[in-house]
C-alpha cells in the first residue's frame, strides 16, 4: 500500500467513525412482545428529541403475526438506556412505522436529522447502524450501488425510489438508519436480498418525510379507494395506434367492490381504465401511485376502453373515498 492510499483510508476511516459517533446514540434496539412472549425485534432510530423514532412496519407487526395495538413494545439505547414505547402508526404500503418513546422516563433523547435523497448520487458513502442478528449497535459501511430501484411491500404495492447500498445488512438491521457522511439520514435500511451479495434495500428518505406527518397526526398514510381489483395488460399495438393512446399499458378491471366510488360511476368488469384525471394510467403500481390522499372526496374523470375490438374510449365521473385502516 503506497502513501496515498494509507492517506485516502484513513480519511474513509475518520469519515465513517466521525459519522457513527454522531449518529449512533439516536439508533435503538425495539424488541416486540406479546403478552410475556417476545415475538420480534429489530432497529429504529429516534428523529425528534420529544422520542418519536422511525423504524419498519414489519418490525411493529412482528412479521404481521397480529395487530401492532396488541403488541407491547421496548428500545434500548446504545448508552444502555431503556424504555417502553407505544405504537403511534404505521403504513404497510411503504414499510415504515412510528412509535413513540416516553422522554420523562428516558432523560433527554439525541435525534437524528432526516436528510434528503433526491439528490443522492451513486458512489457516495452510505453507512448503515442497526442490530444484525441480535448484536446491538453494529456499524457497516459502503456506497449507495443504485437509485431509483422499486420493491413490493407486503401488502403488494410497489415503493418506488428506493435506495441500493452495498452496505451489508442481516435480519435485525430492518428500521434502522441508512446515513451518509454528513450523518443526515437518506434511508430507512427494510430488506436483504437472499442469495445475493451486497445488495441491500432502503426506503428513501423522502419518501418517509412524506409518511411521517400522516403516521403522527392519522395514525396511517390516507390514500384514495376506488374498490376494484384489477390486473396489468399490454394493448394491442393496433389499439393503441388506432386511438392514439399514450401507451401499451391498461388496468383491467377484474372485480369491483359493491357499493364503492367505482360501482357507482358505473364501471364494469374488463373494463380497461388508460387515464385518470388527464394522467396516463399504464399499470396498476401507476395508479395506486395517483391515488393519493389529495384525491379523496374530488370528483375526478376516468378514461377507459369497453367493448370488443375495436374498443370504445368512454370516460366516467368517479369520486374517490378514503381506503379503510387496516
């Protein structure tokens, strides 16, 4: 090793320890019990001094065992602290939870700053904390590989923009911070891919500032409910040429909800919606993407093709309602 390159990692070296110093007392263990039974644990870190931490829906369900409001809650510091907490929300849909940490039985609590990941670049330092595998407290660095990457949560909708890093994760670091030389958060470390190597997932951070007022004020993210099930399909490039839509991608409609905005517009089963709202509709992940909570109570116009081929462009008025909790 020459001198340049003693020079170089020891300046990685001071970086990253720089950053764990600063980051590491607002990163938590939460351990989940049920009754006397312990069901789960995993890592979370606190974002305001007042002791509300972020961490994974997945680790408050407790691998979706049963309702996060039956589950009991603990976290311990990296100083040795202890405390109870209470869950105050979650959203399964991006995989991101709140609890709340009681500071008069804790002293003062540190906090992390949330950061921003859009403007993330690939190369940068991405230093994960969390508790792998039952080992509190551990530290893993490395670069963020790739932006821009999506997953499936469990409830089966796409996260979009998330974080790759190559900063190794085990199970135990989901819900813990993903932070980068400025000890700024710019990821919520949630998934591990099995077989792989050094590919590692995390919720970008805009998303969660998103999230989070809604988990602290509703208890869960509001989004807009249509009451229909529907599936991706390719168009037929003659359809698409005919009618110069947009795209190749529809929605088919394969089931509606009785009594729902959609039934009551008057949509029907293999209808294929193309549009909402003036907005191309391509796939579902696209439209649970425009049914956000600004569409709630708005009349908007759907577009969409019925009949046989060539189909017919029909538009419907639809209001959308607020989708029930979980």
């Amino acid at each position: 090793m020459g001198a340049n390159d003693a020079v170089l990692l020891d300046a990685y070296s001071q970086t990253v320890s720089d950053v764990v110093e600063r980051a590491a007392p607002a990163v938590v263990a939460v351990s989940v019990t049920h009754g006397a039974q312990h069901v789960g644990s995993g890592s979370g870190f606190l974002y305001t001094p007042d002791g509300y931490l972020l961490t994974n829906s997945h680790v408050v369900r407790a691998g979706g065992r049963t309702s996060a409001k039956n589950l009991g809650y603990r976290v311990s510091l990296a100083d040795g602290r202890e405390a109870s907490a209470r869950f105050v929300g979650d959203d399964p849909d991006t995989d991101l939870a709140v609890l709340h940490v009681d500071p008069i039985s804790t002293g003062a609590l540190p906090a992390l700053v949330l950061g921003r990941s859009a403007g993330l670049k690939r190369g940068e330092i991405a230093i994960a904390i969390g508790n792998p595998l039952g080992f509190e407290h551990t530290v893993t660095a490395g670069i963020v590989s790739a932006l821009g990457r999506s997953m499936r949560a469990s409830t089966g909708r796409l996260i979009p923009d998330v974080v790759q890093t190559d900063a190794a994760l085990n199970p135990g670091n989901s819900g813990g911070p993903l932070v980068n030389s400025r000890a700024e958060v710019v990821g919520v470390n949630t998934a591990i891919i099995r077989g792989a190597q050094a590919l590692c997932l995390a919720v970008a951070v805009d998303i969660a500032s998103w999230v989070l007022p809604q988990l602290m004020r509703h208890g869960r993210v509001q989004r807009a409910y249509l009451g229909v099930g529907g599936s991706t399909i390719q168009l037929p490039r003659r359809v698409v040429s005919a009618l110069s839509l947009d795209g190749p991608g529809a929605v088919r409609v394969d089931a509606i909800e009785p009594d729902s905005p959609a039934a009551r517009a008057g949509l029907r089963e293999g209808d294929l919606v193309i549009g909402l709202d003036g907005q191309p509709v391509a796939s579902v992940d696209g439209l649970h993407q425009l049914l956000d909570g600004s569409r709630i109570g708005r009349e908007m116009m759907l577009k969409l093709l019925r009949g046989s081929m060539p189909p017919e462009v029909m538009y419907l008025r639809v209001q959308p309602s607020a989708r029930a909790p979980a």
